[in-house]
C-alpha cells in the first residue's frame, strides 16, 4: 500500500509539475507502475488509471476521419462494432484501420455491417504504434485530413495518442474497455507492454516536437514502402 500511496503522489506532482520535470517523473511513475502490475491485481486498475487519467474526454465533435487501430484478433470484434457505431452517429465521413494483419479483416467486417466501401479505407503496412501514425498521415494527409476520431482500447490510447498528435493530427480520443475475455495475466501483459514502451519513448526523445517541414511532406521511404508492399486497402476496389 505504501508503494501506491507514492506513485498517486509523484502522478500528482507529475500533473501539477514544470514541463522540465515532467520527463523524469514520468520515468519514475512508470517505473513504479511496472513494478505493481507485476505483482497484483490491484496494481492492474491503478496502472490503468495511471494511462488514462490525463486523456481529453471524447466531445462528441464530429472529424475527417474515423481511425481504428488494429490490436489482434482479440480485440477486432469490439473495434468493429464500435467503428460501424460512430460512422452511423455522423462523426466522421470516412473509416480508416490501420495495423498489419488487421486492416483488411476490419475493412471487409464493416462492409458486411453494412458500411459502404467508398467510405472505407485501410493501411496493412504497419507492424507498430509508431508505423500505424506513420502510414495513416501519408495517405490521409494528402486528402486534407487534420481532425481524426482515434479508436483503440484505454491501455493503448495514451501512447496513441501521444504520437498521432507527433504526427500532426488534431486527434478527439473515443477509448474502449479491453476485451472481457482477458485474464489478469493477460491485462497484466498489456499495461507493461504500455508502461515500457512510454518509459522507451520518453528516454529515446521520440515523443520530441516534429520539426514543421515534417509534418507536411511524406518521406519517400514512406510512399515507396506502401507502393512496393501494395499494403493500402481499400473498401472499393
């Protein structure tokens, strides 16, 4: 108990902290975090409250685009279902999935729920968070897409988010839950996965602020990497 009594101070300290600051202390808590998923149960929900209490609430406001991203087979059924709910309440215009291995299969779900293919759109590029950010602002991007609708679980949003705006989307988070079926060991998994990756970013300087030339032009590695693998799915072909 006292080990949480210290990480929801340094988290406090961390809200209210210098942006010079900010970096260690969020080292230092999800250092910490990491430690508590590994031992409990109770660990689990304060390290998932640790990745969710700073998200911006989903406002209702409508975007360019609705971007689902790809998680495994565990999570596509909810992903989808979600999706297909957004596109019918008007938020976006268009879908786009993103993620190797789960673009298509979300792609052609949709279409059998009825969405029409010209208003679906895909990337199988992408083997990571980062890739997904990467592939889904060159071809979105160039069509003027700047507001998305990010969908992804609570675990997987911060990180998202964190770099999709990196990217240079305006980005309104719509957060799902996990998926039911997953164990403690399996949510267990999942938060160390985030926590590391976050502790990763921050010591790599990943999460640095894109230089303006950055986020207008597409890196040709990029365009060539998506021609030559022929990894843009689309819902009308």
């Amino acid at each position: 108990m006292e080990i949480l009594v210290q990480l929801m101070f340094l988290w406090v300290v961390w809200l209210v902290s210098p942006r010079r600051w900010q970096r260690p202390l969020a080292i230092l808590c999800g250092t910490i975090a990491v430690i508590l998923v590994s031992i409990s149960s109770w660990g689990v929900q304060i390290a998932l409250w640790g990745l969710t209490v700073r998200l911006p609430p989903d406002t209702g406001e409508s975007a360019d685009a609705i971007v689902v991203l790809g998680r495994g087979e565990a999570f596509r059924d909810l992903r989808t279902g979600t999706v297909q709910e957004l596109w019918r309440a008007g938020r976006a215009p268009q879908i786009f999935a993103s993620g190797m291995m789960d673009a298509r299969p979300i792609v052609q779900s949709l279409k059998e729920l009825g969405v029409p293919g010209r208003d679906l759109n895909g990337e199988e590029c992408s083997r990571s968070t980062q890739e997904n950010a990467v592939f889904t602002a060159a071809l979105l991007k160039p069509r003027g897409t700047e507001r998305i609708l990010l969908v992804t679980d609570a675990a997987h949003m911060l990180r998202s988010l964190l770099i999709f705006h990196r990217s240079g989307f305006q980005v309104i988070p719509h957060v799902i839950s996990l998926p039911v079926q997953f164990s403690l060991l399996a949510q267990q998994r999942c938060l160390l996965r985030e926590y590391l990756a976050l502790i990763h970013y921050f010591l790599t300087g990943e999460m640095a602020k894109p230089k303006p030339e950055q986020l207008i032009s597409v890196p040709a590695e990029v365009t060539t990497q998506i021609q030559t693998w022929n990894c843009w799915v689309q819902g009308v072909i």
